[in-house]
C-alpha cells in the first residue's frame, strides 16, 4: 500500500480512479480500505480474495470442473506428489 500512496502523491493526484483485475484487485480492496478518501471510483475485475477456498477452486478444481478432458491434459506432466497441491 505504501508504494500506490507514495506514486499518488508524487504525481500529485488527489483523488484517482483505482482499477485491480485478478490478484491486484485484492490489492486494490485493501488499498480503498485503508485510503477511501483518496479514491473516486474503484473498478474491479477478476476479482479474487485469495482464501484458501478460492485458491483451491481457482488451481486444483476449477479447470476439472468446467472442461474435464482439458484438464486432464494440462495435467499429464505434473507428478502424483505435486499433484495434491498445485499452488
């Protein structure tokens, strides 16, 4: 959060736009908590808390869920011990 307030404030904006797509839009949440003042509108996209629910869905479910013969495919190369926790 320091690096975004310290940019902000070195281009001397006093309210900006806030985007955050996958990951960063985790940042981005974090980053409007902490500074709502200091935001005028927050667009967010892929949004992703990054719980340990989210993550498993994301890496080891989500692809055999939606396309199963792909997913077998992506997943060919990958050893039974890494397997178990993709992340």
């Amino acid at each position: 959060m320091a690096g975004i307030e310290k940019l902000r404030k070195h281009l001397k904006i006093g309210r900006w736009v806030v985007f955050g797509g996958s990951w960063c839009s985790t940042l981005a949440l974090a980053y409007t908590q902490i500074h709502s003042d200091r935001i005028s509108s927050l667009i967010l996209c892929g949004i992703s808390l990054c719980r340990d629910h989210d993550l498993t869905r994301l890496y080891q479910e989500g692809a055999s869920c939606l396309l199963p013969n792909l997913g077998e495919y992506f997943l060919v190369p990958i050893t039974a011990v890494v397997w178990s926790d993709l992340v």
